[in-house]
C-alpha cells in the first residue's frame, strides 16, 4: 500500500499524511488510531519491535496471477471474522468434513463429470431443484446439505468491489463465505457452489465467479455450471420446451426461473451447452446494461410486514447450519463459555441458545419454505 493509497482510504491529504508519518520523531496517537481502525488492527501493534503475523489478506482469483490485493476495512474485518470461526473449531472442534471428493479434474469433460459425482455426494437430486419454489428455496436446500457434510458457510455483507465471496481452505474446518451486498439468491446459489469448488480444490481465495482470468476460476465456474444445471438434466428443468437459439432478456429470465439460478449464470450455462448461441453472454450483458443493469444485483433483502425477523433467524442466515453443530456441543459440555464464543466469532450470549436450539429443530420440510433475512 502506498502513501497515497492509504491517504485515499483516510480521506486525507497526502501531504498532510506524510507529515504525521515521517516528519515526526513519533506519530501521535490521533493519527496512529485513525490508521489502525482502518487497515482492522489494534493500535498496540504500532509498537511492537516486530510486526504482528498476519492473515487476514488472501490470494484474489480475480486476477491473472491470483496475488494478496488491498481490501477495505470491512473486507478485512469479514475475513478476521471467518478465520476466527475457523481457528477456534480448528483447536476446539473433532467434527471433521465427511470425505470430500477432491476437484483434480482440468479438462472440460473431466470438470462435468466430477460436478455431476459432488453432487451426489452432497445429495442434491433433481427433485430438491424442482420442487424448489424458487432460487432462494433452492439455495437454503443446496446450503445445508453442504453444510451436513462439515463445511461452514457463513453470510457477511461486504464492498461487492471486493468480491462477491471467498473460500478458507482446510481438510478438516473449511469455510465459504457468500457476499450478501446487493446479490440476489439466485447468485449467491452460482457464488456458492463456486466455493465450493474451491474448497475441493484446497484452494484458499476471494473470487467473483463472472470475472474469469485465470484457468482456476474457469474451471470453478465450469463446475459450478454443471453443478447447478447437470446436462442430463437441463431438458426436465426447462419443462422439455427448447428457448430461442438466439435469446432476449426475457428469455433469459425465463430460463433463470426454471433452472433457479440466476440470470447471468443461465444464459453463460446454456451458451456452453449450445442450447443458447455464441455470443449469447455478451448481448444479454449488453441489453441489461441499458436496461438498468445487471438484474442479479437488484435485490435489496428484507421484506415481510415490517417487523425485524426473529434473532435466531438472522443468526442462522448468518452463521448457517454448521456452526450451530459444531459450537452448540462444546458450549454444553463447557469446552467453551458464553463470552469466549462471543469473542471469537461475534455471536452474542444472549441469541447462543436460541439460534442453535431452533437450528436443530428445522425438519426437511420446513426447510423448503424456510425465508432467512440478512442482519
């Protein structure tokens, strides 16, 4: 980060900054809070003899060569977050993943046929995406039989310029985290699966699924295509009615509808199988772009009667099924208490009980008409 860099992040003159910083014998308090608040690190760490180990930067896939990139505050302060919840099941937890199939797969058929055998894994069956009312059923039920198989997936609401989720790998403790600033269900269901690529593949990062740069994001989204919307299925999930060849906006949201996963995912998955044309992509992007924008940002979450959901709903949308599995049992034994759990990954004492007792009472069939608000 440069002078100038981090003078934009204060909101200050570089000038002025400098000063602080290099024409003083020491820079006074003021100045060192404002920088420790915005690069989410305690103000101690300024006068250590060496500098702290840090961990809160990952690899960016959005990029050519993955690399560690700036992020903003609350980026950082997300990413803090989920290696919190990570590093205290990691020493506190024997819950281990439930033998992951391993993404080795590189060529395009290969990529297919490994989606298809995870998803059979995760027993994600045709019928769980038909009888899905919408994207945002589908989601639920595609997020908990993930979750069953001991991978945490937690919601965080961060700058969308940073990605629209990231992935912590590890054999035993993997974590997902899906973006929900502005992205509708039905992306979150492409960002989510997308991840979950990367965690097969042990691959730690923060990604957008539709920036595609490199051969590791391609072949995630390769997978998460297949994933959602398998070949031999395609023909079921779209009623056996064969779209245009050469689709409009309205047939795109069609086929999103039907398929329930998003817009861009739909009209990117059926070009690949020729279903769509060639170019079909860029002038569905096209038309959105003077129609207002990409349509799979535009859902701003909330909704009901105006009443604030119940706490141990939002808490389950935050921290998903997993964590209530994992940390619910070490709270009862005494392996941890109330404050610590708080400490290491923000849930309150107060909503603990609450949040875990209803997490375990969800049926199968609740879950398909389970509506989860963000915080």
């Amino acid at each position: 980060m440069s002078m100038r860099d981090l003078s934009k992040r204060l909101q200050m003159d570089v000038a002025d900054l400098r000063s602080e910083i290099e024409d003083k014998s020491e820079p006074g308090l003021g100045i060192i809070g404002k920088v420790a608040r915005e690069l989410s690190l305690p103000k101690f760490a300024f006068f250590m003899p060496r500098p702290p180990e840090m961990n809160d930067a990952l690899p960016d896939f959005r990029s050519d060569q993955p690399e560690e990139t700036q992020k903003s505050r609350q980026t950082v302060e997300v990413i803090q977050f989920a290696r919190s919840v990570q590093r205290t099941a990691i020493n506190l937890a024997k819950h281990a993943t439930q033998d992951l199939p391993k993404f080795a797969a590189i060529s395009a058929p290969e990529v297919e046929a490994f989606a298809s055998q995870a998803r059979a894994h995760f027993r994600i069956t045709l019928e769980d995406q038909r009888e899905a009312k919408d994207a945002k059923a589908f989601y639920t039920v595609c997020r908990k039989k993930i979750e069953d198989k001991g991978i945490f997936v937690l919601h965080a609401s961060f700058p969308s310029e940073d990605g629209s989720g990231f992935c912590l790998a590890h054999p035993v403790h993997p974590i997902i985290v899906v973006n929900t600033k502005n992205q509708t269900r039905a992306r979150r269901l492409f960002t989510l699966i997308h991840e979950l690529a990367h965690v097969l593949m042990g691959k730690t990062g923060i990604s957008d699924p539709f920036v595609r740069k490199n051969a590791v994001e391609r072949r995630c989204n390769r997978f998460a295509g297949a994933f959602l919307a398998p070949k031999a299925f395609i023909r079921r999930l779209l009623k056996n009615v064969t779209p245009p060849k050469r689709p409009d906006t309205d047939d795109v949201a069609w086929a999103s509808r039907r398929l329930k996963i998003s817009q861009e995912a739909s009209v990117l998955r059926l070009e690949q199988l020729g279903i769509f044309e060639e170019g079909s992509h860029a002038a569905w992007l096209a038309a959105v772009k003077g129609r207002g924008g990409n349509p799979d940002y535009s859902e701003k979450g909330g909704g009901g009667n105006g009443e604030p959901p119940p706490q141990e709903k939002t808490k389950l949308a935050r921290y998903g099924f997993h964590f209530a599995q994992v940390f619910s049992p070490l709270l009862a034994k005494g392996q941890i208490d109330p404050i610590n759990l708080y400490r290491t990954t923000g849930l309150k004492p107060t909503y603990q009980k609450a949040y875990f007792d209803y997490a375990k009472s969800l049926t199968s069939a609740q879950l398909q008409d389970l509506d989860l608000d963000d915080e």
